[in-house]
C-alpha cells in the first residue's frame, strides 16, 4: 500500500512539473508524457513531425522507459539520428490498469534518474 502512495505521490509531482512547463499548467495525460520522452530521446525538439513520426516517437520512449525492466536494448542511432531498439523479451499480457502501472512506475523512474523528481 505505501509503494502505491509513494507511486502517486511522484506520479502526481511529474505531471505538476511537465504540465506547468509544456502545457500552461493544464494537466498532460500518459500519452502525451510518453510523447514528451521520445522528443527529449531523439534530441531534437523543435522538429514538425509527421502522424507517423509521432508515433515513432512514442515507440523511442516505451523502449527507453522499458529498457531497464529487461524487454528492450538500444540497438543503434540511424543516419537521420533515430534512436533504434531491440526486442530482448516478450512484453507480458497484462491488462489495462497493469499497463498503465508498469508505464508509470517506468516514467517516474526515467525522471528519477533525470533528476527531475527524487
């Protein structure tokens, strides 16, 4: 029960941070915060992208936050500087409310050691 406070507790304090600084303090949900480590992994932040891009973004991110569970490792950088991954185990079926947990357990632990939150 306390891991589950403390998960909330950061949760709470990385949506207040990110929210306040990309989005005029309204409140970003999961899906844009995945987007916002996929720029911030890519390197280059004041890109247009395409639909299709975007997309890609969001994948760079879900490997990287995923990467220390043990499913992805970089792989290489390709010539347009993307960030590749490879698969290293299965992710396991896992329902929705599991997925988010384990997503944001990843994303509080990326910001950690980002030294964004403690």
């Amino acid at each position: 029960m306390k891991k589950e406070k403390s998960l909330k507790v950061k949760w709470d304090e990385i949506i207040k941070i990110l929210s306040i600084k990309f989005n005029d303090g309204e409140n970003l949900d999961i899906e844009a915060i995945i987007y916002l480590i996929g720029l911030q992994e890519l390197g280059r932040i004041n890109l247009k992208f395409r639909k299709d891009q975007k997309i890609d973004l969001m994948h760079i991110a879900i490997c990287r936050l995923l990467e220390p569970y043990g499913y992805y490792q970089f792989n290489y950088t390709d010539k347009d500087g993307w960030p590749h991954y490879k698969v290293l185990t299965k992710l396991p079926n896992l329902k929705s409310g599991e997925q988010t947990l384990l997503m944001k357990e990843a994303i509080i632990n990326y910001f950690s050691q980002k030294q964004l939150i403690q």
